[in-house]
C-alpha cells in the first residue's frame, strides 16, 4: 500500500517544523552565551579601570572581586555590583566612577561569616552572601555582600589580609517585632524591627548589640498580638553592663522562633526552656 502525496506533505512539515525549532534553539544559546561573553567581558574590563584606580591610591593587597554590596544586615533590592578587594590598611568596595563607596580599616573587620539571604529582587528568592563584620565607633556591623563563589572570596580575605571565617551561618536578617520586659515580667510591644544571629553577637534594631556571653536565659512563649496563632515570642533574659537582668523578646514566625531558639541554646550552651500558655509570674525571665 502505497501513501499518498498528503502523507507526504505531512510528514514534509513536521520535518521543517522540527528543523526550524532546533534553529532557533541555538539561535537563543548562541545569543544567551554571546551575552553571557560580552557582560564577561565587560565586567573584566570594569574590574580592571577599578584597578587601576585603587593604584593611585596605594597599594592593592586583593584586586577588585565582582560583587552585589546589599549594605548593612537589613538588605533589600539587587544591591549595588562593583568590585570588592583590600586597598592599603582597609576593605574596600566601589565602582570605576566611584572607586571607594565603602572603606573598613581591616583593625575594625572582626570576622567573615556566611548567611542564606532571601530576597525576591535575586533569581530563586534566596542565595548564600558573605558577611563582613566589623566594629566601629563602639557599634557592631554587617556589610553583606553576593559574589559568584562566596567561599573562595572568604578565604581570599583570610590568605591575604588575615580576616578569620566563621563556619557557621548566621541567622537572618529576620523582620520581627521588638518587645521588651518590665520589672513585673510583662512583656511591652517596642517596634517593628529587624534581627540577625551572628556567631558571638545578637543584633537587633534599636537596642546595642548583645554579646552572647552575656545571655542568661533562652525561652518561648506564647506571642502576643495579632500574631498569636502563627508567631512564638522568643524570650531572652541577659545581663546589662551594671550587672542587672534585662528582657529581650523577638517575636517571630513558629518555624523561625524555634530555629533562633535551638541556635542560640547551642551556640551558649544555655538550655532552651517552651511554654505554653500564659503562667504569670513563670513568664519572668528577668527575675
């Protein structure tokens, strides 16, 4: 049996149909990597008038590593991309039309730590960025920072200018709600606020930043609010400069409360204590 010439034709179509897709599949390749080449390229060419004009400025320990610089622990946006090296005695960060928008003296870079930091402006909603801490003017900082291989950029810091890297992650940045305890163990809404766990310090917006040494009591408790049904309060008692208890609570999602929670109590080595409901004078943490 024999077919005929609209078999043909059919299968004449479905031929150049395919043959037509495949062309314009590595028409969009060739055009994505010729893309991909040129912003390379261009990136290199950026780094390298960075550079140059780092030279004029002393000397460059670290050349220009291309990076997204979000700012201090509360990051929103795409960040800034530019180039992050060491320049002299500091860390800097800048671009060929500004050179230096940021400059850490390395004496002030305590540590670089890593954190997961989820943003809807970045592809996928979350990513892994370096976090460069730092002291100045007696305040604590976190300058974040998104490099193509943020490992390698730690340890680049480490081998050159000496900055010690933290294995651990961090914790946040964390939108909560800020609380505070009074002398009768009740707990008083501060502010909407922002959070974020580093190895050794507790930074929340508004209060100084807690040494976690100083923490005396880790609990969770029942949130108040709105956000009874979906958030915990994370409930801290620590000891102030004069020697007093002081109270601390994070109000948080269940889920987070009780990541932060389990952090904490391992990095301290302080117990972890839950509650449920509402028990009074039970609640006082700092008694």
């Amino acid at each position: 049996m024999h077919a005929g010439p609209n078999h043909w034709l059919a299968q004449l179509f479905c031929l150049t149909t395919i043959i037509v897709m495949l062309a314009t599949a590595h028409s969009m390749l060739t055009d994505r990597a010729g893309r991909r080449a040129i912003k390379q390229h261009n990136r290199a060419q950026n780094m390298g008038a960075l550079k140059r004009a780092w030279l004029t400025q002393g000397a460059v320990r670290i050349d220009p590593i291309p990076a997204y610089y979000f700012g201090t622990q509360s990051v929103t946006g795409n960040g800034t991309l530019g180039g992050l090296g060491a320049l002299g005695d500091a860390l800097v960060f800048g671009m060929a039309d500004d050179p230096v928008t940021l400059r850490l003296p390395l004496s002030a870079l305590r540590w670089v730590s890593f954190a997961i930091l989820k943003n809807s402006a970045i592809e996928d909603g979350a990513t892994t960025v370096l976090a460069v801490h730092a002291v100045q003017d007696a305040k604590w900082q976190i300058h974040v920072f998104r490099a193509s291989d943020p490992l390698a950029v730690a340890h680049r810091f480490h081998e050159g200018v000496g900055v010690p890297v933290m294995r651990e992650f961090d914790l946040g940045p964390a939108e909560i709600d800020i609380f505070e305890q009074d002398i009768y163990g009740q707990w008083h809404y501060q502010t909407r606020g922002t959070a974020y766990l580093a190895p050794d310090h507790l930074l929340v917006t508004g209060p100084p930043a807690l040494n976690l040494n100083n923490l005396h009591a880790i609990a969770l408790g029942p949130a108040r609010g709105l956000g009874q049904v979906t958030a915990r309060l994370l409930r801290l008692s620590y000891r102030r400069e004069d020697g007093s208890l002081g109270g601390l609570g994070l109000q948080m999602s269940r889920l987070e409360a009780h990541r932060w929670a389990e952090s904490l109590s391992r990095r301290t080595g302080i117990p972890m204590q839950v509650y449920g409901e509402r028990k009074g004078k039970e609640e006082k943490l700092a008694d």
